[in-house]
C-alpha cells in the first residue's frame, strides 16, 4: 500500500527541487512581469446537527436541497459534467473522465513521470475540454487539450508549481491563473502565442475568473489579507479586498452573467482559531463581505448560474461533510450535503447551462473520485473511479 500523498508535502518538495535546480543552472523561470459504480445512492443528509448558522442567523437546512436549482425544467444529463484529476500509481499522471453510453469513461491526458498535479478543467462552446496543470519533472505549467478528438499538450512557461485554474472565454482564447512562490500570474493564448505576466512578487491561494470581454479577474491571499487583481484596464491592478479578518486558505472568485465579480475564502475566527467562510462583492463600486459561516469551513469553490444566483461548496473538516450553499432565494441557505470523510483541498463545483450543480471531490481516506450532482431532481452521489490511488487534484467543468 503506498503511502498517502499530501498536496503540502508536494509543494515542499517541489519548491525545494526547483530550487536546487536553479542553483544547480538547470531549468530557469519565466520572468514575464503573473476539483465505480453507475448507481447514485441517495445522499446522507442526517450527518451534522443544525446549530449552525449562517451571518443572518438563518440556521442550516439539513433537508436534501430544493428541487428548483435548475432555470428551466429540462434535467440536466451526467454527461454535462468533466472531470480532470490525477492518477498516483508510483508517480503521478493527468486524467480525464467524461460520460459515455451510459458509462463513465477514463483517459490517459499525460502519463508522463511525476505530471498532472495542481491541475483544473473548463470546457469551451463546442464541449472540447482544456486542462491546466504542473509538470513536477520539467517543473513546467502546461495546458492540454482534446480539440481534434485526441490529447495534445504544450508547455506554458517554466515555474514552480502552484494550484492551477483555466477558463476559455467566448473566443475560445485560453486564460490560466496560478500562484507558486514567486506570487501571483497570469497566462493568456489570446495573442497567438502564451505570454504570461505577474502582478504581484507574493501570494498564494489563487484563482482566477474571466468576464465576457475576456478580460482576467483574480483573488489572492498575502500576508493574510484577501486582495484582487485584474487586467479589466488593460494592465494589471491590485487591490486589497479584505484586511478585517486574518484570511488564511483557499479563496474561488467567480463572475456573475452581468460580469460584476465575488469572491468565497477563508479567514480566521477570532474566537475560535477555527476556519470560517466569507463571502465578497464588488457589485457596489466597492468591496463588501459577509460571513457564510463563523467555523467550521473551509476549501470553497463559487460559481453562478445564468439567472446570477451563487452557488458554494465547502468542507466542514469538524463533522467531515461537505455543505452547500446557495443565495438563490434572496438570502443564504446552507445545506449539509455529504458525509464525506477526510477531503483536504480537493474539492470542486461547476453549474451547467441547465442550472444543475456538480460537484467532485476525493475521498482521501479510500483513495476515490466521487460525484455529486443535483441532475436528477434530487442531490445524488456515487464513486466514478476507484481502481488505484486516484482524485487528488480533482476538478470539474460542466456545460
């Protein structure tokens, strides 16, 4: 049995080995100025007490979630969903999965040695998939694609490794935001060519989002202050989103279909020393927060759907079950999902152009990629690959 990976321990290593690559003149950095079986169980609702309660007092929901998710009534299909992830099998290796007659179906993207961590998914107009991720070997980003109907990959730029995020915006231009030691940057195939640019010399915990003019938004972490960039001007500017609270973790920034920008993160309970969930908004001019959940919260992925409603998952480590919450009704409802056992950073959501929720995660403790998706009217969750130490990193797109 081989011993479970740590995405921390990962990071270790790798920054430690680009290092001593660089001292020793090997590789150089670029210096461009920048989440088995086809039943669905139902979902355990009953897993968490409910005195929990979001910033309005509104307690949590433990039902299973409303039935009205969706914009229209046409459901969903399993094959709206796309998942990139990586395979440990001695080293690491890209893989993809996407439904096909009536069966999830698994692809080699990259098996070459110690490649495909830190890796994210989106899917463009015509359903082609795009997945960035490191090369921990080569100590490269690299960017994939299934466009031709076969994988090809191409480096992007020289790098430490770092959490990756891709969007492919309406132009079918490619955009990848990631932070590795050096800071924040920014990669865009929008000129012909990649060329990337970093915009701030510290920061971790990036993620990135891109409006209809295809132009970058990004959240960031430093110095535990939540701060937001983008090139919406032409150049990169940087903000500062939120100091009232020590921020600390993963943040998601999302855009809306009128493309004002939010942003999900993590800070630290004053009180407790527990990670809680805020949630920002710029839709006024200026950035103004609230808190989704005081404790117990943690790794958070946002996404809006058509009609400007967010969408959130997080992982309540304390009681190991992943919520969802959504302000769709006007204020924020927060529903206990699944019990889910130990998650750590991998977890992921996307919300399709029928209004569904999709949501991916790896199940650290069996080692398994698991599924959960509201397409059937009602939440459902099952294991779509469990041969092998597989799911770390895992991502989802949907359309």
């Amino acid at each position: 049995m081989v011993r479970k990976t740590s995405w921390l321990w990962i990071t270790i290593f790798s920054t430690l080995l680009f290092c001593f690559i660089l001292i020793a003149g090997g590789c150089g950095g670029n210096g461009g100025g920048g989440d088995d079986d086809t039943g669905q169980p139902p979902v355990d609702d009953d897993s968490v007490d409910d005195d929990s309660a979001t910033d309005d007092d509104s307690a949590i929901d433990d039902d299973t979630v409303d039935d009205d998710t969706s914009d229209d009534d046409t459901l969903g299909e399993p094959g709206s969903a796309f998942f990139s992830y990586t395979l440990f099998d001695g080293s690491f290796s890209l893989q993809y999965a996407s439904y096909k007659t009536d069966a999830w179906v698994t692809e080699d993207v990259d098996s070459l040695e110690s490649t495909g961590i830190y890796n994210s998914i989106a899917i463009d107009s015509d359903g082609h998939a795009h997945i960035s991720y490191f090369d921990l070997t080569t100590f490269e980003l690299k960017y994939a694609n299934n466009i031709t109907g076969s994988w090809a990959t191409e480096s992007v730029l020289l790098s430490a490794a770092g959490p990756t995020e891709i969007k492919v915006d309406s132009e079918s231009h490619v955009h990848i935001g990631f932070a590795a030691d050096a800071g924040p940057e920014y990669a865009t195939n929008a000129s012909g060519t990649w060329k990337s640019t970093r915009f701030a010399t510290s920061g971790s915990h990036a993620s990135l989002a891109v409006d209809s003019e295809g132009k970058g938004h990004m959240s960031y972490v430093d110095k535990n202050v939540l701060y937001y960039a983008t090139n919406k001007s032409y150049v990169w500017v940087t903000k500062e989103a939120d100091s009232k609270d020590k921020i600390f973790g993963k943040t998601s920034i999302a855009v809306d279909s009128n493309d004002d920008v939010y942003i999900a993160y993590t800070f630290i309970n004053a009180d407790s020393g527990l990670q809680g969930i805020k949630f920002a908004a710029n839709n006024s001019g200026s950035w103004e927060t609230e808190k989704i959940v005081e404790e117990n919260g943690e790794y958070p992925s946002l996404a809006f759907n058509k009609a400007g409603k967010a969408h959130l998952c997080f992982y309540d480590s304390e009681n190991q079950v992943i919520k969802y919450a959504t302000n769709q009704s006007g204020e924020w409802k927060i529903y206990n999902l699944i019990s889910a056992g130990n998650v750590e950073y991998n977890l992921g959501l996307a919300v399709d152009d029928g209004g569904y929720i999709h949501i991916v995660y790896q199940d650290v403790d069996n080692q398994d990629l698991i599924y959960a998706t509201n397409t059937s009217g009602a939440w459902a969750a099952s294991t779509i690959v469990s041969e092998g130490q597989v799911g770390l990193y895992a991502a989802v797109a949907a359309h």
